[in-house]
C-alpha cells in the first residue's frame, strides 16, 4: 500500500510545472512537498528526466534523510530541504532550479537589487544572496551544509523567511519555497522574473538608483498587509 500517494502526486505535479515554466532543463533541479505532521517530504529522484518522470517515482524521505516510501534514490539536495523544513517551521514546498538569470546573479555573487514595484509587490528588500561558502563547509556534508548557508543568511540579516521566501546561494544557484509545492514554484517563477528585469535594468542604466522606500511600502504592503487590495473577499 502507497501510505503517501497523494504527496506523491502533489510534489510530481509541481515538479512537472518547472519545464513548463522554463526554469529547468533535463533532470535540472527538483520541488518536495511537505507532510508537517507526518514529518516526511516528498521529493524528485534523482537524475530522472521530467519527461520520463512518473508520479510513482517521486520519493518520500524522512527529516533524517531516510527513505520511507519510494523505489528510486532521493534528489541529493534532500539534505538541504531537510534543513530548510527544520529550520521554517511554516513551509509546505521548495524548489531549487538552475533558472539562467537567478544563476547568473548567484554566480556574480549579488543580492538582486529591489529597482521596481513588481520587486516591491512580493518582497521589500533586495533578494539575498549568501557569501560563498568555506572550504570547511564544502569538504564537509556539503548539501546540508548548503542548508544551513541559507537560515544563517537570512539571520544574519534578520530577514524572516516568511517575507522573504527566496535567496540566491553564491555560487549556485536559486532556492524558494512557500506554503505548499506549487506556492514555492509560483516564487521560483517570480524569482527568476525579478532576477531578468534587474539584469536589463542596470544594462540600460548602470546608475539605477533603488526605488524610493514610499514605493516599496505602497506596493509591498497592499499585497501583504492587513488590508490588502489583491484578491477577492
């Protein structure tokens, strides 16, 4: 009997909507999808291609890494999600993609500057991006080690993953995650948007300044405030 068919399928379908969105190639990146009360995810096998990919060969793991459904080997980034469902006790999903603006600012190692509304309408701050890691942390668990780059980020900065459901790992490459697993691919999407627009900005205007904090908290606050103008009662 499949106990976790129906997060099985869930992860599958979000991870079948990356191609479609054009934020991965081949066997390019994965999405799991968080059981909270059952203390297992879901999450793509590694190397299988999207286009050959069934939902039965999605595998589900443990927060210790350890296969508890699944005939196939788990993604080796597990180990990272398992530090980010550790860490953000709010998380249903995350998507790590190899999306080629998201990539090219973690490769030039640069927080993804906050130039427009459509930035302000999702987050009020420039998207992070973490230093590179320590020849330490490399030799190491470097997967699980690249989970823990990403909470020491985000507290470092005080930012709250919950405001800020996206980073860049230096180096690497992007990384969301959201209430569930087709949320956290809605912000691998905007991420990777974010990401272009930024890059066409400074190619017309290397002088951009960042958009005035009225703006930011305008846009940022009637989509997350108490009061928010999108969406119907």
């Amino acid at each position: 009997m499949e106990k976790y068919k129906e997060l099985r399928r869930e992860c599958y379908e979000a991870n079948q909507l990356l191609p479609k969105l054009g934020l991965v190639l081949f066997s390019f990146g994965n999405v799991s999808a968080f059981d909270r009360e059952a203390g297992v995810f879901a999450i793509k096998p590694v190397g299988v291609d999207y286009a050959a990919m069934q939902w039965e060969d999605i595998v589900v793991v443990d927060l210790d890494n350890q296969v508890v459904e699944g005939r196939l080997d788990p993604a080796p980034d597990a180990r990272i999600h398992s530090v980010l469902y550790k860490s953000f006790p709010g998380i249903g999903g995350i998507v790590h993609t190899h999306s080629t603006y998201a990539v090219a600012w973690a490769q030039a190692q640069r927080d993804v500057p906050l130039y427009g509304t459509t930035h302000a309408n999702h987050l009020a701050v420039p998207i992070p991006c973490t230093e590179i890691m320590a020849d330490e942390r490399i030799a190491g668990d470097y997967e699980t080690e690249t989970g823990y780059q990403i909470v020491d980020c985000l507290m470092a900065r005080d930012l709250n993953y919950q405001n800020v459901p996206m980073i860049l790992v230096a180096g690497h490459g992007p990384f969301t995650w959201g209430d569930y697993a087709a949320n956290a691919v809605y912000n691998a999407k905007v991420l990777e948007k974010l990401c272009r627009m930024a890059a066409i900005t400074e190619q017309l205007n290397s002088a951009t300044p960042p958009l005035k904090a009225a703006l930011v908290n305008r846009h940022y606050n009637r989509r997350h405030g108490r009061r928010t103008s999108f969406g119907q009662n």
